[in-house]
C-alpha cells in the first residue's frame, strides 16, 4: 500500500542540495506535484549539464529493466561532471509488481557522477524493496505547495513572461484556481494573454477569465448569501447544478462555510491571532481576508447571530432530508431562501 510518509525529504531541501551542487546517486521523487518535477530536473540540468553537451550526458527511461538502468548509471559523462539518468514507470515501484534483487542491491551504490532520478506519481509502497533500499532521505516528496509557497511561485511565473502581480492577485487566483501548478501554469499564460502589452496582472483580471476550481465556486455562492445577492447568489447556483454537482454535496458546502465562519467569528472574539483562526478552520488567506472586510463593514450576513442562525437553518434542513421529510430535489433553494429570510431578519 502506498504511503505519504511524513518523514520524507522535503522538496524545499532537495532544491537546496542542487543548488549547492551536492546532488548526486538515486533519488525517488514521489508525490503528485509532477509540474515541480520538471523545474526540479531543469535546475539540475542546468547545473551539471554543459551547454550543447545535454543530450550526451542524459538518459531518459521508461518502464525499462533492471540491467537498463545499471548499464545507463555506469555511462561515464562526457566533458561533465554529472550524467543525468531520469526513469519513469519503473516497475517495482509500485502496483503488485516486485523488483528484482539486482536494481535494489545497486541502488544504495549508484556512482556520484550519476544523478539517477526515479519518478512515480504518487507514492510508493515503503515496504517494497526499491523504495527501502533507498531509505527515506532520499525520498523527496514533492507534494503539493502551501499558501505562501503557492503565491512566491505564481509571482515568480508572471515575473518569467514579463508580468507582474501583487501577493494578493496570486492569492486570488490560487484560490480560484487551486494549487495544482499545471492547471496553473496554463491560467497565467491565460492571463499574460489576456492582459496583452499590459505589465501588471490585477484581481480583476482574475476575477474576468480564471477557471474557478469548486472550492472557490462554494466560496463565491456563499459570499453572494453573506452580501445578500439574491440573485446573484441564486445564478451561482445554477450553474453549478448545470455543471453536475448534486443538492447534497451543495448543501455540504455551504453548511460548511458557514460554520467555518462562525469558528473565525468565535475565536476573533476570543483575540485569537489570524494564523491560528486560518488553521482551525481550513480558511485560505483570501477567504479571511475578505471575512475580515465584510466584519468591518459591518455586512449583515456575517453577524454573530445570523451566522450562528444560518448554521442551525443547514442543520435543521440536513436532518430534515436525512429522515425523509425532503426530498432532494429543490433542498439548495430551500435552503437559499431560509438563508436569506434569517439575513431580512
């Protein structure tokens, strides 16, 4: 069974032993992130691999044998100090599929003129021989970014097609968009061509053309009720069920917003700092940002007491569908209406 081990090398100190120049043997790269895979291979190419030398000094595998990789491994490079050995779908690695002793036995003593690079989408199995030979520090998982990283890498993106952003138009868009940063690599061309000549990539540029991932569809519909946009908030739902997301889970969501926010309200009355407020209750930067705005402009719909309402009114309608009393069909608008006669109070 494959397992996301918490002890896994971290990309972030793997990027740093390239840097440094200390890369050097087998390394497993795990995780799903497999678009900060390729920059992770790029950087080392481009610090062991002389210009025009590439291609003799590199060798890319897929699902090859054992003896394949061991033969490539021992390749002198030439005119260079590394030679770069990159396998995809090796068997072993994962699925029911065993490695032969040969390529575990060689693993630990892969020369420091090789940087062998087994990739595997996902993670493996820690009790298979491969991933065991290689011992967890030199395992790097290449997961997917927090906040803060995920906003550093969209600003350095736009900064490498000549744009620039604010933290917080990264902000916006990784929250409309996600963190995945393939489908966000193709957001900000996007955006770099929608902006045209223009350097500076705004919020609303985001707001006008990003792709808007679930999560921020479920925020958007629930900021629409919080602000009182009927309908507005009534269209959102709409399309969302045109796009083949079930009353149920619609009503999951947005149940879920709003005790996220009655736990921020709580625990802000408390004078718990931001950091803490936003790990408790699973918040994104930008989502509590814009709570905090719609606290100080005093937006009824995020009231102490017509959230702690609202969280009941989800509660009560969850309970009544769940004993038969209702049936799917027409549960959101239902709930929409409660939500906003609690709002006209």
């Amino acid at each position: 069974m494959a397992d996301k081990a918490k002890d896994l090398l971290p990309r972030s100190s793997f990027l740093a032993a390239i840097s440094s120049g200390t890369v050097g043997g087998a390394w497993l790269l795990e995780g799903e992130e497999e678009n900060l895979k390729d920059e992770a291979i790029a950087l080392i190419r481009e610090k062991y691999l002389p210009d025009g030398l590439e291609e003799l000094n590199e060798a890319a595998l897929t699902a090859p044998e054992s003896d394949a990789v061991i033969a490539a491994c021992e390749t002198m490079p030439f005119m260079a100090d590394k030679r770069l050995v990159i396998v995809r779908e090796l068997p072993g690695l994962d699925g029911p599929r065993e490695a032969d002793d040969s390529l575990a036995d060689y693993l630990p003593s892969v020369p420091d003129t090789c940087v062998l690079l087994l990739l595997l989408h996902g993670y493996a199995n820690g009790t298979k021989k491969l991933p065991k030979a290689l011992g967890k520090k030199r395992r790097v998982d290449f997961c997917e970014m927090g906040e803060s990283e995920v906003n550093a890498w969209i600003i350095r993106r736009f900064e490498a097609e000549g744009k620039h952003c604010e933290n917080r138009t990264a902000a916006r868009l990784a929250f409309s968009v996600g963190a995945d940063t393939t489908l966000l690599t193709g957001e900000i061309l996007k955006l770099c061509a929608y902006v045209g000549g223009r350097a500076e990539v705004t919020e609303a540029d985001v707001a006008a053309v990003a792709t808007q991932s679930r999560e921020f569809a479920a925020y958007a519909l629930t900021d629409a009720i919080v602000a009182g946009q009927e309908a507005r908030a009534f269209e959102l739902l709409k399309n969302l069920q045109r796009q083949g997301e079930d009353d149920v889970g619609l009503m999951a969501m947005i149940s879920g917003q709003f005790r996220r926010t009655q736990m921020a309200l709580i625990m802000r009355y408390e004078k718990r700092d931001p950091a803490s407020i936003m790990q408790a209750t699973g918040m994104r930067a930008f989502a509590y940002d814009r709570l905090q705005r719609q606290i100080a402009n005093r937006v009824r719909g995020v009231q102490a007491r017509v959230v702690k309402e609202s969280v009941a009114a989800c509660l009560d309608l969850e309970l009544a569908f769940k004993s038969g009393q209702l049936s799917q069909n027409g549960l959101c608008e239902t709930l929409l209406m409660k939500l906003f006669a609690i709002q006209r109070g």
